[in-house]
C-alpha cells in the first residue's frame, strides 16, 4: 500500500514512498519536521544510502553521487556512501519518487531524499543542498530588495514556497542559483509568481536554471562547511 508523505514546508510537494523505499528503522523524521531546518552535518561527512531499486540503477547512482561531487568536491565535507560509514546515526536515503524533495537540514537518523529528474544532475544537486541546510532563494531574507513576490498569484496552498526564511547561511542574493524558482513556478496558469525589481533586470538574466552551479552556490557550501585541505 502507498502512502504520501507530505513535506509542510514546501506544501507542492509530496512524496509518494512504497513500503520498500521508506526509511529503514523507525527514525525517519516526520512529515511535521520538514518545516524546520535541520542541523549541519557532522564530522566531515554527508552520508547517503539508496532504496534497493535506485541502488541497482548504476545510472542513477551515478548521477547522485555526481551531483553531490559538483556541490562538496572542494569542500571539506565529503559525500560518503553508507557502506563506508555503517554506524553512521544519520543519513539521506535517496529513493526514487513521484516528485523531486528534500527536507532542508541534517534532520537526525534516516530522511528521505527523493527523485525524479534522474536526468538532470543539477536538479539532484539543487536537492542535495536543500539536505545540507539550504532554502530556496526567493526565501532569502534579503529577496525583497530583489524581487516583487505577488501572492495573489499563486494558490493557497503552494504561498509557503515564498515565505521568507532566514537560516543564517546565505550570501548575497543569487538570481543564478540552483535554488532559485522560475517566475511562474507555483503560480496560477498565464501568472508569474514574482517580478523582479527595477534596477534589478540586468542581474536576473534566467531566474530558475537548472544548467550550472552558480559561484553563490559554492561558496554558501564553503562557507559554512570549510575547504578541502590541500595534501
């Protein structure tokens, strides 16, 4: 029997997880803890693991393990499998989903990532960093300086997409980064969700790429986990 899992801080989205993809344990956070932020990682690692299906998709497992190289290859904090850190009390269990989700945070125990833009190593990635601590853009503390959120726009039920989020681990506002929505995402059909202000225009050249990590991007993750030492 399926069941959704339903992630209340981003409430467009829900993850449809079988029996099979659900955390393993009893430590999976709740649906409810998805609206507050995690913590950071500890002790240098990002652990993940995959649903048995994803597991024995070497395509797929490639392309997470791709994706989370793009985000921490300079960092020090290392992208390591399970296998190689079994104890390991917390860690992201990848499946592959109805929908493309993450909770934002090291949660504690087992949280679950999921999929579904296999094809695109920049969507996984834009959900990894919602794993190590990241909102989405337009949520920046910052983001009205930058751009004109209508919320008449958009449905009820997607507005909290657009609630403001302070984290404490955000640069300078990113109209380039992964983690920022295209204007008519999570707006009524023919309505755009937000505008950008005057005097902005030149900085919003393609708001909601998913084609490149921004320098933004990379250096959020730096800044707050390290660099890699150099041997």
């Amino acid at each position: 029997m399926m069941k959704a899992t339903c992630n209340v801080a981003f409430l467009a989205v829900c993850v449809w997880v079988t029996g099979a993809q659900a955390c393993p344990g009893s430590n999976m956070p709740s649906a409810s803890d998805a609206a507050v932020a995690g913590q950071r990682w500890l002790t240098g690692r990002f652990v993940y693991s995959f649903s048995p299906d994803v597991a024995a998709d070497t395509g797929r497992v490639a392309t997470f393990e791709e994706a989370c190289q793009k985000l921490l290859g300079t960092t020090a904090l290392r992208c390591t499998p399970r296998s190689e850190a079994p104890a390991a009390p917390d860690f992201v269990f990848v499946i592959n989903g109805g929908h493309d989700f993450s909770y934002i945070g090291r949660q504690g125990g087992c949280q679950v990532l999921s999929i579904l833009s296999w094809n695109n190593p920049i969507i996984v990635a834009h959900e990894i960093k919602h794993a190590l601590g990241w909102a989405h853009e337009q949520q920046h503390p910052e983001r009205d300086r930058y751009i004109e959120v209508d919320f008449e726009a958009v449905p009820a039920r997607h507005r909290a997409e657009f609630r403001v989020r302070d984290l404490k681990n955000e640069g300078p506002y990113d109209f380039d980064s992964i983690m920022h929505f295209f204007p008519s995402d999570f707006a009524f059909p023919g309505e755009v969700a937000f505008r950008t202000r005057p005097g902005e225009t030149g900085r919003a050249t393609a708001p909601g790429q998913r084609n490149h990590l921004s320098e933004t991007d990379l250096a959020e993750i730096r800044a707050v986990y390290g660099v890699e030492e150099q041997q």
